[in-house]
C-alpha cells in the first residue's frame, strides 16, 4: 500500500507547533511503513527525515483547492494531512485530514506570522462552523489530537466521518531528573501573548511570590514586554525573547514548575514538555489541560493570582515538590510518537484497504 503524508506544513528554520507534530509524526510512521512524503520547498528537508519524496505547490497557493491533481500522478492509496485543509477536489485515492483543535472560534485573532491576506479568510473561515463541517466530511476518516477536541466535534456535529486520535507528544528528555533542593525559585512559561493565553494573570501572581523569578521563553513584542513588566514587581520578569530548544530544556530542568494561566487551549504541548524533564506543572483548571496533566498537576483558577501563588507555595514543601516530579515524569510516559504512529498507521491502513 503506498501511503503519502503531507509535510508542506513544515516550517523551515525552526519548528512551531503543526511543524513538529509533522515532522515527529512522519518519522515515527516510516519506521512501520514505506512513506512518501509530499514538500513544497526544499528547505523543508532539512526539518524532516531521510525519505522518499514529491514537491507539489504550498498550501497557501492559489491551486490549492485542486491540489488532488499534483497528487494523483503519485499514484498513492490513501494520503495524511496534519490539517484539514488540504486540497482534494478531483482526488483518486482515500484521504484523512486533521483537525488539532477548535479554539478559533471562540478566539478568532490568527497567528502573527500568517500573512495578511491567509489572516482575513481565517477571520472569515471562524465565523461559522459550517465551512469546517465541508472540509472535514471531504475525508475519509478524520485525526484529532485529543479526546477534549473531539468531544467538542461530537458536540458541534463537526463532521459525518470516524475520528481517531492521534495524539501529540514531546520530550525534552535526556539527562537526570533535578532533584527538589537543588531546582531554582522559578516559573516557566512556554507561549505566545495572545489574550486567551493570558499570561498577566502570571505576571500579578508575582507580586504573592517574592523570591521567584517568571521566564517567559517565547519572543516577545515591545508592547508584551512593556504590559507584563508593568504589572509585575520590578526584576521578577526574565524575557527570553525566543529561548532556543537547548536554553529552553536548561531552564525548564531546574524549574520549580511550569505555569500556564490559558483560559483555552487547544493541546498544551508545554506541559508535556515539562514532563518529559520532570518538572512539576501548575495550570489553570480547564479540561485539555486536565486530560494533559491528570493527577499529576496542580491547577488553579485562571482569574486568580491568589489562586496560583497558593498552588506554587504547595511545591516550596521539598517531599510535595519530590512526589510531583515524579508524577510528571510518570505522566510523560502517555505522551508518545510511537503510540501515535500506531494508531495512525492501523487507521491508514484500513483506510487504504477500504479504497482497494
């Protein structure tokens, strides 16, 4: 059967979030199954394995909607996207899309790296749910990322097709465990600065954490950087303004915990992340979050800095600090490529054996 995983999502450069679940994802799968992958610049190599490939047009061009076209020549059995917006007008093999999460309805501001014309048709595509249900019930069988998502499909009758999920995963992993007295009085914060992710609830709850110190490791604007400084006491902020993935893991290892304030999510690949170093994660009470982190996290009200100053001062007890290290270690063990490529592997393939 010849499978084909579309990696035009690929960011040259440097990984985001659709980047990495490709690249990890695909590289996993192989080890299971002859792939193709299909690219639409060569510089995406450089992110993705050693494989087998075709170069077809990006999914911002114009030929998008009959991309089906490029692709027949190919000859595949069935094809993966890790969205749900690839084109498949005209297509002659069966197709899964992805849908990772829903969380722009209900915060409609698009990424700022879009540019601006992709940045208006996402405004206008969220409007309403109906052009999402035409795009998903195109496949043959939908992935979502997490049982939080497709809870919210069944509920909005996203789409007539199967979902399976497919989940996310992450590991920093690779050295020791940092034991409870040698981490460091500080707070890690993995994300941009939209205001869904309110991050300035974080920045008041300084002001009931004194001697801890709150790095914000994502890049930052001049205007994030002067808003969350001013509501913070003076020096307990530390920009990072886009940590690398090396500086990233030194930080989060030694950290007391992982904070996040998000009021939605769609996943929360942080969390894993800090899981995969052992570090506690302190989060607000919302359910991804809950499916992400179990009994291994500690939540909080997102509106309260009361709130997240009391779940830290929890971890400032070294037997409390120990026992959640050690069940955010143990929690990471959910989060894996290998089980993911599994479950899609078995899903493509009774996909493509549908079509034969």
């Amino acid at each position: 059967m010849k499978i084909v995983f579309d990696c035009r999502y690929t960011r040259p450069g440097r990984h985001d979030g659709i980047s990495r679940y490709t690249a990890n994802l695909v590289e996993a799968l192989a080890r299971r199954h002859d792939v193709t992958m299909l690219i639409s610049d060569h510089r995406q190599l450089e992110m993705l394995p050693a494989l087998p490939w075709e170069r077809v047009s990006p999914p911002t061009s114009i030929r998008e909607p009959f991309l089906a076209r490029q692709v027949n020549r190919i000859r595949p059995d069935v094809v993966f996207s890790p969205m749900q917006t690839m084109g498949t007008f005209g297509r002659k093999y069966r197709v899964v899309l992805t849908i990772h999460d829903v969380i722009y309805y209900a915060h409609r501001t698009p990424p700022r790296n879009l540019p601006t014309p992709i940045r208006l048709l996402w405004r206008l595509y969220h409007l309403s749910w109906w052009p999402q249900r035409f795009l998903l019930n195109r496949a043959d069988a939908v992935v979502t990322v997490s049982e939080t998502t497709a809870w919210i499909m069944r509920e909005h009758r996203l789409t007539r097709r199967p979902v399976t999920i497919v989940g996310n995963a992450a590991d920093l992993g690779g050295g020791e465990i940092v034991p409870p007295g040698e981490r460091e009085r500080s707070l890690v914060y993995m994300g941009s600065y939209m205001p869904y992710k309110n991050v300035e609830t974080l920045a008041r709850a300084m002001h009931l954490l004194p001697g801890y110190s709150l790095h914000l490791m994502s890049r930052e604007t001049p205007e994030d950087r002067e808003r969350l400084t001013a509501l913070a006491p003076a020096g307990s902020i530390v920009f990072h303004g886009g940590a690398s993935d090396e500086e990233y893991r030194g930080v989060l290892a030694r950290a007391t915990a992982l904070v996040s304030a998000s009021r939605d999510e769609g996943f929360g690949i942080p969390l894993v992340e800090a899981m995969s170093v052992g570090t506690p994660v302190v989060v607000s009470d919302i359910p991804i979050f809950r499916e992400i982190g179990g009994d291994a996290a500690l939540y909080f009200d997102a509106t309260s800095p009361e709130d997240v100053a009391s779940a830290v001062h929890m971890l400032e007890d070294p037997d409390e600090l120990g026992r959640r290290s050690a069940a955010a270690a143990e929690r990471h063990s959910a989060f894996s490529w290998e089980t993911s490529a599994d479950a899609l592997l078995d899903l493509l393939l009774r996909v493509g054996e549908g079509r034969r």
